[in-house]
C-alpha cells in the first residue's frame, strides 16, 4: 500500500520533470514560468520523503508481530514436546531455530515481503501510464516484462534448494559449535581441543561455499534481470529516438516514457536482490513449521474427559500402573511392559533393578513427560490422562538424577519450586535440604550466580539445591530419581532423615539405583526387562532369596 | 578492486542514464541516424559494463568476505581454547554460541557494506561532480554539497542515533540465546516444576525488547531512507533550477537539460546506502568488541617456556596445597597434602563440596594454584605444558560429555587410531558392548537422536570405555561408578580393578564397593589421609545393619 503510494508519487514526479526540460528546452520556456512546477516537484520529493520512511517502519512493525507471535508459539511448543524431543544432543540445533531461525523471517517479512508486493503493483502501474503516453512503448515493455518474470521463476527454483540446504548446514553449524563450546573441557582432557580449530575452519569454509552457491544464483540472478532490463531500456531509447526524430512522437512524452521505462523493471529487479533472503526466511519458516507440526507426545485431557473438561485433582493419590507398556521411538525392544504398579496414598514404594529396566521410564510416564503406549495410569481412581498437566504437575515434586541449574542466582534456582515463596522459605528451604552451609560460604551467598550447569557447585551441591527445590514446592507426590547418588556419608545419612520427613503423608516413588534409598520403603519393586519381577519390603524380598537378594549381594561387593 | 569495480558499475549507471538522456535530446535536432551512432554505441556500452561490473564485484567481495569469516571463527576458537573452562565459567554457552555464530555472522555486513560502499561513493562523487563540473562550476558545487549531506552528514546522524540501540540489539540477542539453550537443555526441570510460564513470559519480554529494538532502528532507518530520497530529489531539482537560467541564457546548449538533473540522481545511487551501512557500523563495533573481549583475556594457566620435563615415575605427590577460586572466595582446599606412589592406588572422600572436583581440576592444569606444590614423576606440575599434563591423565569425570555424534567417533575421541576390536575389547570391560550390540546401527548409531538416549549409567560406562581407550599412567575417577546399578558397578569394578594395576589411581566415590579397590582412603575434609578405621565404623549405619568389608591401609601424609 504504502510501496504503492511511493511508486505513484515517483511516476507523477518523473512525468513533471520531462514537462519541464521540454518547456525550457523546446519551447524556450524561462525560470520564472517553471516556479510552479518546480514547486511542485518540491512537495512531491517531501511526500514521496515521507511515505518511504513509514514504508520502513510499518514493514518493521509487521516483521515484529509476526516474530514475538511465532517465537511465543516455538517456545510454547517445545514445551509440549517435552524433555526427550529437545533432549542434550539436539539442544543447539533446537536453540538455533528458535532464535536464529525466527530472526531470518526478519528480513523475509520486512524486505522481501514489500520488495514482492512491489514487483506485482508498480509494473503494471508503469505500463499503464506508458500504454497512456505512447502505446508502441509498452508493447515493447509487454513483452521483456513476463520475459523476466519467467528468468526469475527458472532461476528462482535452484536458489530455493540451496538455500534450504544453506540452513540446513547453519543449524547443523550451530549444534557443532555448541557441542564443541560445552565439551571444550572434555577435549582438553584428550589432548583433542586444538585439532578442532581445522574442523571449524573447514566446516565455516564449506558454509562459505554453500552460501556463495546461493548468493551467486542470486547474483546470477540480478546480472541477468539488469541485461535484460537494460536492453529493454536501450531498446525503449532507440526506438523513441528514431520516432521522434521521424516526428511521430512529441519530445515531453518521448522523455517521460525513457524515464519511465527503468522505474518498470526497477521492482523486479528489486526483488532478485531479496530474494536471497526471501528464500532464507522461507527455509527458516520450514524448519519451525516442522517443529510446530511436530505432534505432542501427550494426548489432550479433553479428548478422554467424560464431560470434555479435565477431571480434577483427586482427594486422594492412590497412584495406579495398569498393564502400561512403552516403546522408544527407534528402539525394538519396549522400555516396559504391562506394568503394574500400586502406590497406595502417602506411601512410599522404590524401584530397583539393574541399568536399563525401565525404571527412569516410570518417572518419565509419572511426571507426563511421555505418554503410554498401551494401559493407563490412575491416580486415586482418575484416569491420569483426564487430568490437565500442568494442574497434574503442580501436585508433584521431582528431583532428577542429573539436575539442571539455571543461569542465575542460588536463591533463583530454589525458587523453582515457588516463584512466590520469600525469602525465609527458600532459606527455611535451604536447610531441610542442608544446602544453606554451603550456599553461605560462597561469596554472595544466596545471591550468587550459578553458571548453567551450576559449574563451580559440586555435584552434591548441585543436588542438594535441587532437594530444596523439592521442600520448596512442598507437593503431595514425590518422585526421587537417584537423589542421593552424589552424596558423601555425611549429606546422604542427613538427606535421607530429612527425606523421610518430607515424605511422610506424601505419597512416594523412589527410583533407587543403589539401594539405600530402597530399605525403608513401604514396598521395594524389582524392575527387570520393563517387568515387575518382585515386590514386598525389604526383609521380606531378603528372605524370598531372589532378584532382590541379589541385588542387594552384588550391591554390598558380593558379601551377605 | 572491489571498490574499482563498484566504483565502475555506478560510473556505468551514471553515463547510461546521462547518455540516454543526450540520446533523445539529440534525436530532435539531428535527422539522420548516422549522427547518433556514437550515441547509441555508449548507450548499449554502459548498459552491459554496468550489469557485468556488478556482477564480479559482488561475487569478488562476497568471497572474500565468506574466506575472512571463516578465519575469524578459527582464530576466535583458537582464543577461546585456552581460556576453558575457567576463563569461560562466567559466560553462558548460549552466549559463546551467539559470539562465534551471530556476532562473526554479523562482520559479514562490516566487510561488505561498510569499507567497500564509501570508497566507490567517493569516486562516484568525483566522477559526477566532474561531468556537472564541465558545463557549469556551479552545478558541480551544489551536487557535491548534496553528495555529502547525504553521504556524509546522514551516515554520520544515523550512526550517532543508532548507537545505542545497536549494541542493545546484540546484548539482547545474546541473552535471547542464553535462554533458548537454557530452555532447550532444562526443559524437564521447567516442565516438572511448572516453570514454563516464567521462561515463556521471560522469551516474551525479551522478543518484545528485540522488537522495540529493531522498530527503534527501523524508525531511523525510515528516517535516514526518506531523507535520502529527499535529497537525492532537491538535489535533482536544484540542478535543474540553476540549468533553466543557464540554457535560457546561451551558456548551456538546451540538449543537455535532460542529462544534468537525471545525472545528478544517478550518482545518489552509491551513496544513498551509506547511512544504512553506518546503522550496521554500530553493531558490528559491538559485535567486534564482543569477540575481542575473550581473545584478549589471558589463559587462566601460563604454559611454560621449556619443554616438558620427563617425569621419572608416575607418583604423585601434593605439599601444602591451598587454593581459592577468587580472592573473595573461602578456600576450598587448605594446606592440603598427599602422597602417592607410583602405582598406587588413593581414595578421596569427604563431604561434597569439600575440593574433591577442584583437586581434580588443578591435577588437570584447568586452575593454576599459588599455593604449595603437585609434584608429577619428581617435577612440579606447572614445569609440564598442559596438553602433556592431560595426556598422563585418563579421567572420568562426574558428569560425562558425549558429542553429538556416533558412538564410535566418541569413543575414538581417546585414541584416534583404535581398531575396531580395541573398542569392542574396552566395550565389554566396561559392560557397554552388550547394550551397543543390541542397537540398530552397533557402534554407528547417533548418541542422542533417533530415539537413543543413554542414561546416566550407560553415559557412565561409555566414558569409562574412553578412558581404558585412553591407556593413560595415570587416572582420575570422579564418582566413576555413581550412576551404576549394583550389579553392573560389582562388575565395573572388577574389570578396573585389572584395568588400575600399574597406574596411580584417584578415586573420588563414597561407593563402599569401589573404596574397597584402594590402598588408602584421603579424608579431604580433614585436609589429610585418615586410618580407614574412622571410616568403617560408619559403615552399619549405611548399609542398614550389614557390615562391609574393606580392604584397607592407613594413609601416610
């Protein structure tokens, strides 16, 4: 609308100009009578001036909108995704697309997107006005103009899979940096980190090439469009020369039109200069549509809620495993399989068994990070899947095997578990989780600054915020995946009495890799093969002298 | 050259335009098409140098530009190199992530709109003002005064204007960056704990300072374009307001009307994009910045002038060793010592948090240490360059890194030159090769895509795998076994066991299966070795009423 108007404006200016030089030069016209036109001319440059720049703000404004909407929608995705689709390896590809990808639509939408409005509107525009001034002209304009768009089209259509596979290559280069920054210290232990500056160095050649390769169609492109333009203006001139001096056409018109006649390829040309970061923003687009279409692991409360509204919490939380079965994508063999599993209200019940039984693929199902393939899970009778996730979540605390610490404060990170709660909770916190000794001894104490990994935090520091998370968030579930494998003698007799008061009138499942956390459950379940092999208390499961006995000989170096 | 090829392109839209305009002026006066043969030849000479001339200059440059960032992102890698990890702790890895991408990304533009662009418009400028200049001196000084309001007075106000919201749009850029990988990588944390909305509304409020951001420099940049435009108009006009009285009065020949103004606009052509490419002069300053700011940091370890030292047995020997990470830090470690023969065989316990990881990061020569002495094989540690320091050392570190790539290639990562079955023996000490053989590709499949996600315990035991690999005289366990189930570390353990005889051992566990492989036990919380007896008689309390047996000496300081 706005190119539009700026088009017009510059027709109507180009025209007044050719009046003018015709009434000075032909028909001897002196300055005096020009003052009108030339005023003229003067309000038409400051309106064009004007329109030009709104072009480019209101073309900005609309690239926001449609950035803050998609990257709000990405981000929101991604967490229905869940942890296993934006899982470590794939994290910098993911990052990349999310901001880096939706920065490339940046240009598509504030440049491209008017440089193509512009190419459909002002040729036809010019035309018109040619077709007006001297009908022979536009027939010659008629026929180079389809002629480009077609060059363009054959063109265009190389360029389009290069680009794609251009960011294609930056994601993957990305993800490469990414991986090599975070590993960079594992590197160094093998002696390995310098050799992979060659790699950097090839890989961002290659990425050089691959983007020469689009650039240069698109070079390629804009040479072609300019010798065309050029010969249809060449050709415009000559014809209008040899007319006028025949005398079959008046010389203002002849000006007009030769003005005329680069304003019409002048958008088309135009847009071969966009269109390399047309098609970038298109093969960005691409790749977060694919993420956005990636269906959700989870099915939606409403499609199994009777009244199609999501149940609520129950009173309760009797926690049910009836027959479930799970299958990683990829893998052949199923992470479980019709598992049963009761954890009656305020109980605690620990799972064991060795590596790979499917122990952590219980938390993963409990916390809804994955959905089960076959049977379904209750909790105090409801179907698990009838109720909202976030709600479900909200009733649950978790403390993972690896936690993630944010980058930011240690009183932020607690805070995880309560955004709202105040200072003296995440302190009261702290010390249930006996973290606070050693969150006073750092240099600012809680307001220190963690890294993201909580580097400089031992990992039993790093585990014992994530137990103050825990206490923070204060939910009637608990899941305990490995809490207290880090932990010195010392912590871990400490934890585990401050884990039993936390659990108690909560309702418990331990996943217990090393078996201490296991002997004062109310039930200890052996997982063996994604099957419940064994269950009962600890001494019972002794006496049976099965799996669990085993278990518990190899765990103690093989002496009973 | 790429400027005299710039510079020819415009000069050929110059004369194009000019010459098309003598064209149809002559057209009127002269009758016979022979007349303007001369005429029509420089019309199609200009048309066709101008589209050529492009054309190379663009590809010249832009390759020139592609070769030169690809050297930057090596020689800002080989800088950052050094500096890991403890120069680098206090940056996020999104935030490094953005420097080698986005910011070098960003120096594309320094290179091609900002040095080339001035100097073509300058002889752009010259060439003008030159023609203007032969029919009136006058016409050349107004042109020239146009030129530089446009080329020189707008970049300059669009730059001063633009400063501050440019390096605000690289800041925020960064930290958009932080947050994604923040987000990507913690996303079950957030999810369990319900966090989304936060880190959604924190992405919301950092897109919304982005988008204030760039309408901030659209705003100017609107503004810089419709001035330009402007300008290159009045300039247009003023050209031709001074022409009338010239050809109405005799002095200029009425043909050339036409060609004054419409060469006037031409030459605005070069130095209408200068105020934009002074708008990215801004952010390229900061991007700039933002690399030079980690080249310039000096390695938290100074490598030594002389060639490493032999070491003359792999006993290990620590004297008095304190060590805080910052000066306003407590100390971690405080007078620590410890003596290990070559061969032997310590285990460090105590509380966490207690220095175990920073002994294990000072051994590595990641943290350079003031106070008292490591001795390696008779030398002071710091005698050794760093990567010889490293090669001694086979490691197994508390959270294992695995690259993103096969199985193989992270295992290879140890010993380049492995054979096949060198992994699959290492695989099988480890207890890996079981599950490995069980996967659809073996040895090939991804680590961390189509569906395979290695759990603690099977990251575990591939870094164990690393480090036999490795083959090293001496080794650090850090929990080495923690993520292990019972049966799987008794095994573990047993092929360590072999895997340790002859090399000097670090072993960080509080695991009573793997403290009972050692020699000596370290309490570092008492900043010294402890009789094992001490230690023991904790045992019942964690085994719930059994007693463990422990194989033990008393450690000598």
């Amino acid at each position: 609308m706005v190119a539009t108007l700026a088009a017009v404006l510059l027709i109507v200016q180009l025209i007044l100009i050719s009046q003018v030089v015709n009434r000075v030069f032909l028909d001897g016209s002196d300055l005096a009578k020009m003052w009108p036109w030339l005023g003229l001319l003067l309000l038409l440059a400051l309106l064009r001036a004007i329109v030009i720049g709104a072009g480019d703000i209101l073309a900005q404004h609309a690239a926001s909108r449609v950035k803050s909407h998609l990257r709000q929608q990405l981000t929101n995705h991604l967490f229905l995704l869940g942890p296993l689709y934006t899982r470590a390896e794939r994290s910098g590809e993911l990052a990349n697309t999310l901001v880096t990808g939706v920065e490339a639509l940046d240009e598509y939408i504030s440049q491209y997107l008017p440089a193509r409005n512009l190419a459909g509107i002002v040729p036809a525009l010019v035309f018109v006005v040619v077709l007006a001034l001297d009908p022979w002209t536009s027939l010659v304009l008629l026929f180079a103009g389809p002629m480009l768009i077609l060059m363009l089209a054959l063109i265009g259509g190389r360029a389009k899979a290069l680009t794609e596979r251009r960011f294609a290559e930056m994601s993957w280069m990305s993800a490469f940096f990414l991986d090599m920054i975070q590993g960079l210290p594992t590197l160094k232990m093998y002696g390995r980190s310098r050799e992979q500056a060659a790699q950097i160095g090839d890989i961002s050649r290659q990425f050089g090439h691959t983007t020469m390769d689009v650039l240069r169609t698109a070079f390629q492109t804009s040479l072609v469009m300019e010798w065309a333009a050029t010969a249809a203006i060449a050709m415009v001139a000559l014809e209008v020369s040899l007319r006028l001096m025949n005398g079959m056409l008046p010389f203002d018109r002849a000006l007009a039109v030769l003005l005329l006649t680069p304003e019409f390829f002048m958008p088309l040309r135009q847009m071969a200069l966009k269109y390399h970061a047309g098609t970038a923003g298109k093969a960005a687009a691409e790749r977060i549509f694919e993420v956005l279409d990636t269906p959700e692991p989870v099915v939606q409360p409403a499609a199994l809620a009777t009244n199609g509204h999501p149940a609520a919490i129950p009173h309760r939380f009797d926690l049910g495993f009836d027959h479930v079965g799970y299958t990683y994508d990829g893998r052949q063999r199923p992470a479980l399989s019709s598992f049963l599993l009761t954890i009656p209200h305020g109980q605690t019940v620990a799972l064991v068994g060795p590596t790979g039984a499917g122990k952590t693929t219980v938390s993963s199902l409990l916390l809804r990070f994955i959905e089960p393939n076959t049977g379904r899970i209750t909790v105090g009778g409801t179907a698990l899947s009838a109720i909202d996730r976030r709600t479900w979540r909200a009733q649950v605390a978790w403390v993972p095997q690896q936690p993630h610490l944010f980058h930011g404060t240690v009183a932020e990170n607690i805070r995880f578990g309560r955004p709202d709660a105040g200072q003296a909770d995440v302190v009261a916190a702290a010390q249930a989780a006996y973290a606070h000794e050693f969150i006073q001894a750092l240099p600012q104490g809680y307001e220190t600054v963690i890294g993201e990994r909580g580097a400089r935090l031992s990992g039993g520091q790093q585990q014992r915020l994530a137990i103050a998370r825990a206490f923070l968030k204060d939910a009637p579930v608990l899941i305990l995946d490995e809490a207290t494998a880090h932990l010195d003698a010392d912590s871990e007799r400490l934890i585990r009495a401050a884990l039993a008061r936390l659990a108690q009138g909560r309702t418990v499942l331990v996943i217990a890799h090393r078996l201490q956390m296991a002997y004062q459950a109310d039930q200890i379940v052996v997982l063996e093969h994604g099957r419940a092999v064994e269950q009962g208390k600890h001494q019972e499961l002794l006496n049976r002298n099965g799996q669990y006995r085993h278990l518990v000989a190899s765990y103690q170096g093989g002496a009973l | 050259m790429a400027v005299l090829l710039s510079f020819g392109t415009v000069g050929a839209s110059v004369g194009l335009m000019a010459m098309s305009a003598y064209l149809i002026s002559k057209a009127t006066l002269v009758t016979t098409v022979t007349d303007l043969s001369l005429a029509i030849a420089g019309v199609r000479f200009f048309a066709l140098a101008r589209a050529a001339l492009r054309y190379t200059e663009r590809y010249i440059t832009h390759t020139a530009t592609f070769r030169i960032l690809a050297h930057l992102r090596v020689w800002f890698y080989e800088s950052i190199e050094p500096l890991a990890p403890a120069r680098l702790m206090p940056y996020h890895s999104g935030d490094l992530l953005a420097r080698i991408m986005a910011d070098i990304e960003t120096l594309e533009n320094f290179y091609i709109r900002v040095i080339t662009p001035p100097l073509a418009a300058a002889l752009v400028t010259a060439l003008a003002c030159v023609i203007l200049g032969y029919f009136n001196i006058w016409l050349a000084v107004v042109l020239l005064l146009f030129l530089l309001l446009t080329g020189v007075a707008l970049p300059l106000i669009s730059r001063w204007l633009s400063r501050q919201p440019a390096t605000q749009l690289i800041t925020v850029r960064a930290e958009l960056n932080a947050i994604g990988v923040d987000q990507v990588q913690g996303s079950a944390d957030l999810l369990a704990f319900g966090q989304e909305q936060i880190y959604y509304d924190r992405t919301r409020r950092l897109t919304e300072e982005l988008n204030q951001v760039q309408e901030r420099l659209a705003v100017i940049r609107g503004l810089s374009n419709g001035l330009g435009a402007l300008l290159t108009s009045l300039a247009g006009l003023t050209v031709l307001w001074l022409a009338i009285p010239l050809v109405t009065g005799g002095q200029i020949d009425g043909v050339y009307l036409a060609l004054l103004p419409l060469t006037a606009i031409a030459s605005f052509e070069t130095v209408q994009p200068l105020a934009q490419a002074f708008q990215y002069l801004e952010a390229n300053q900061t991007a700039g910045r933002r690399l030079f700011e980690l080249i310039d940091a000096p390695p938290e370890v100074a490598e030594p002038a002389q060639p490493s030292p032999k070491p003359a047995h792999y006993g290990l020997e620590v004297r008095n060793l304190s060590f805080r990470y910052s000066p306003d830090d407590p100390p971690v470690l405080d007078g620590f010592s410890l003596s290990l023969k070559a061969g032997g065989r310590a285990a460090i316990v105590g509380p966490s948090g207690v220095g175990k990881s920073t002994l294990v990061n000072l051994l590595l020569r990641f943290w350079e240490y003031q106070v008292g002495q490591i001795c390696l094989g008779g030398h002071e540690l710091r005698n050794y360059r760093t990567d010889d320091v490293r090669d001694m050392f086979g490691v197994v570190s508390q959270h294992t890194y695995l690259f993103n790539t096969t199985i193989r290639d992270n295992l290879l990562l140890a010993k380049p030159t492995a054979t096949d079955a060198e992994l699959v023996t290492v695989c099988r000490q480890a207890q890996l090769h079981d599950f490995i053989a069980d996967l659809p590709q073996g040895y090939d499949t991804l680590v961390g895509e189509n569906g395979l996600r290695l759990s603690g315990g099977e990251r575990q035991r591939l870094a164990l795998a690393r480090v036999m690999l490795k083959d090293a005289p001496l080794l650090i366990l850090d929990e080495a076994t923690a993520h292990l189930d019972a049966e799987t570390e008794q095994q573990v353990l047993q092929a360590l066991d072999r895997f340790m005889v002859g090399r000097t051992t670090l072993f960080i566990s509080h695991s009573p299966a793997g403290l009972a492989l050692c020699d000596e036990v370290v309490d570092l919380s008492r900043g010294c070795c402890v009789s094992i007896d001490s230690l023991s008689s904790k045992e019942p309390d964690l085994a719930s009423g059994t007693t463990t047996r422990m194989k033990t000496t008393v450690g000598q300081t």
